[in-house]
C-alpha cells in the first residue's frame, strides 16, 4: 500500500507583542494574590467582616445619638453600661423581643422576604473593600481583603442595586397605600441619585486605569484622587447621602407625608434588619468612598513620611479612621440640616447631579485623551478652560431663554385661573366647584386639589358670605 505523503502546513504568525503591553491589558492589575487562601483563612475573613459591620452598625447607632444630642445640647443615652455605651446592645434586645406582626391582607412570601432581600447585599458589597495591604495571618501572606475583581467597583453598584427590590417589594407586599408610597419614592430617588454616583466613578476609571478596588487604591501611592478629581468626589458625597436615604434626603420616611416609609408594616427583627440593612449601607458607601478618593488604607500626611506608616496592621487603623470621618458627615448632616421637598430633592439630582457629572465626565476624558496624546500642561489647560467655558455660556443662554419664555407665558396667560380661585361661570369648572368634593369617595381619604372644596368648606364661605 503505497503510503501517502503529508505535506505540513506552515504555522500562522505569532504576534510577538507581549499581552501586558497592549492597550485592553495594560490597566488590569494583577491579582494573583486573591484566590489562593485556604478554606480556614477564608472563613476567618468572612467572619472578620461580618463582626466590623455589625460592630460599626452598633457604635454608629450610639455616637449618632450621643453627637446629635451633643450637638443640640441634650445629654442623650446615659443609663445602660459606662456612659450609655450599651444602649444600642439593649434596644437590639429588646426589639428582638416584641411580636413580630403581619398584618392582614399582605404578600406574606414576599413580606417576609423583602428585609432579607434588602440585608444580605449590604454585607455582599464589602467582600471587595481592601482594608489594607498583605499581612500574616497564622504564618500565611494574604491581603487585607476578602477577594478582588478586575470589575470590583461595578461589583459593589450591582450588589448594592439588589437592595432596592426590597425596599419596593417591602412597600407593594404590605397591603397599604402609604407604604407603598414610601417605597415608590424611595426606589425612584435610589435609582435616580445612582446615575450620578456611576457617573462620578469614571473619572477614578480613567486615572486609575483600572476598576479593581485594589488597584485603584495603589494608582493612589502619589497623590489621592479627591485632589485630581475634587468635583467626582463632591458629586459622590452627595449621591452617597440620597443613596443611603439619610438626612436630608431622608423621603421616604418623611413622617409628616408618609408615617414611616416603606417599612410601616414592619416590627420586631424585620423592622431592625431594614435599620441594619440603612447602616451597612452607609459603612459600604463611606469605605468605597475612601478606596476612590482617599487612598484606601494607605496613610495620610503628615504621618505617611514615615517609612512602614502604612504597611502591616497599620494600614487598618488609617482606613478605619477614613471610614468613621464619613460616618461623622451622615451624623454632622442630620442634626444640621432639614429636609428637603421631595421635588426639589428629584430636580436636584435630574437637573443638577447628572448634567454636572456628564460634563465632567467629557472634561476628564478630554484631559486623558491629550495628556495621553503628549501635549503639555499648558495646552491641556487652555482647552479644559475653552469647553468648560462654552458650556457655561450655553447653560446661561438656554437659562435666559427659558426664563423670558416663562415670563411671556405669564403675562399672556395673566387670564388664567389661578389656583384656589373660582371658576368663570359657564366654564367647565363651575360645575366642580358646584359639588361639593367628598374626600373619602373611592374608598381612602385623599386631599383636595386646589380648585376643589368640601362640603364644610363651602358651608364656611356661605356663612361668611351672608355674615359679610
């Protein structure tokens, strides 16, 4: 059998480019150092974690009532342990003892399961904080973190979005109309003032090169990003205070609207794990806030002078002191300011937020293309300066003729009926105002619009009509 011949075919071209050199890999960091700890050390950060969050949740509770009542000159808690110091152990006791209601006429799957809905990503968000750098634990090398992602900042917004179904879902499966309220509002102004903190993470993005939470921590060895980036920080700060539902951006349990928000129906431990789950989060936004712009766990000035002032255990001590500056800010807000309207909270965040943080998003972007191009300083700037410039000038113009058109529009419509006023007999209107408006008719007391008046009311007018 004759055999036959095989003629080799030629190998196609290898690039020789080494990967760590082209553009998509040159932001990645490396994370060999995650991923490789035994089942034991793992354990032990987990439950690490999970005791700082509840730790901080409880000392949180108790310095804000003790700064507040500082602040406002009251004593505050003072009767359990040293100084009051275990009073939040206590009330913890204690609502962990009263009943557990379920009122009737709600979703029970669902209203069991909106707290837990809302509790667990609260803790999910921190698996990526870096507390500090590599350390020895029992003999074995490890980061001060649970694990990292090249996507750990985007991790930490999809983990902490889960939260918002349980609040919406706490609010729908309760059977009533004001908690439904409460959680329609809350979702709106959770997402809404979301857009603007992602928006405010892509100038990090961008001077990091990276999104690895770790890495964007050691892109801050020479100078920390709330000093290249001071407008993505303000921008965060105020997010992160809608973000969390705090002072004074605290709608949805405004009580004088809303009773008690979201949570009305709630009592007993699924009440505390919604209080549990609005505190976790404001530690998850306070850390992330100090991994983005403050340098992580790396130390400040002066002490950072000095050589292993943030290496080792140390590194701890200074993210923790970062951590507990912002909490100091949510209490600092919440015994200073008052709440806002609601609209005016939403036109905020719509009108003012976003189309500020998109701006900054295109001057960022423009500064990396240039300095990434080779041009200088000098040049960088006056461009910078030209674009900010025009859309100030734009932004005025449109302003001013908003404002004249607005203007016209109430001259022209100075005929228009004004709220609260009567109709022109034979309009459409008269006929409202005719009959008396019942506030109870489809089943739930409403209030009345401004053209319309009860029946009290109108026998009011009548009587100080005759009497005038």
């Amino acid at each position: 059998m004759t055999p036959i011949a095989v003629t080799p075919i030629a190998a196609a071209p290898v690039a020789t480019t080494p990967i760590a050199t082209t553009p998509i890999a040159a932001g990645y960091t490396d994370l060999s150092a995650f991923g490789t700890d035994p089942w034991w050390l793992v354990l032990i950060k987990v439950l690490a974690v999970f005791v700082f969050l509840v730790v901080t949740v409880l000392a949180a509770i108790y310095l804000e009532r003790k700064v507040i009542a500082w602040m406002q000159m009251r004593v505050g808690p003072n009767r359990v342990g040293p100084l009051g110091m275990l009073q939040s152990l206590a009330d913890g006791v204690k609502i962990a003892l009263k009943e557990g209601l379920i009122p009737a006429g709600v979703d029970k799957p669902i209203f069991l399961l909106a707290p837990v809905i809302a509790v667990i990503p609260a803790f999910m968000a921190f698996a990526v904080i870096p507390f500090g750098p590599e350390v020895s634990i029992f003999g074995h090398w490890t980061p001060l973190q649970l694990t990292d992602l090249h996507v750990g900042v985007l991790y930490i917004l999809a983990v902490t979005s889960i939260g918002v179904y349980g609040i919406v879902l706490a609010g729908w499966s309760s059977g009533s109309t004001y908690p439904l309220l409460g959680g329609l509002r809350s979702t709106a102004q959770v997402i809404s003032y979301e857009i603007a903190m992602a928006l405010s993470f892509v100038g990090v993005f961008l001077f990091a090169g990276t999104m690895s939470t770790s890495g964007i921590v050691a892109a801050q060895s020479e100078v920390w990003f709330v000093f290249l980036l001071a407008p993505s920080f303000l921008i965060y700060v105020i997010s992160m205070v809608g973000e969390t539902n705090r002072a004074p951006f605290d709608l949805p349990e405004a009580e004088g609207e809303l009773v008690g928000g979201f949570h009305t129906e709630y009592s007993s431990l699924r009440f505390a794990m919604f209080m549990l789950a609005e505190y976790v989060n404001m530690t998850t936004v306070s850390a992330l806030a100090a991994t983005l712009f403050l340098g992580g766990w790396q130390a400040p000035l002066p002490f950072s002078l000095f050589d292993g002032a943030d290496s080792g255990w140390w590194a701890l001590l200074w993210f923790v002191i970062k951590v507990w500056g912002f909490m100091f800010l949510f209490i600092w807000l919440r015994a200073t300011l008052p709440r806002l309207r609601y609209d005016q909270f939403m036109g905020f965040g719509w009108k003012v937020l976003i189309p500020v943080s998109l701006a900054w998003v295109m001057a960022v972007a423009t500064i990396r293309a240039f300095s990434n191009a080779g041009y200088d300083g000098l040049t960088i700037a006056l461009v910078t300066v030209g674009v900010i410039t025009a859309a100030v000038i734009v932004v005025a113009l449109r302003t001013r003729i908003g404002a004249r058109s607005r203007h016209g529009g109430a001259r022209h419509g100075s005929a228009r009926r004004r709220p609260g006023s009567a109709a022109a007999p034979g309009s459409p209107g008269a006929a409202l105002d005719a009959a008396p408006f019942n506030p109870v008719a489809g089943g739930f007391p409403v209030p009345p619009l401004p053209h319309q008046r009860t029946e009290s009311h109108q026998r009011s007018a009548s009587e100080e009509a005759r009497n005038a």
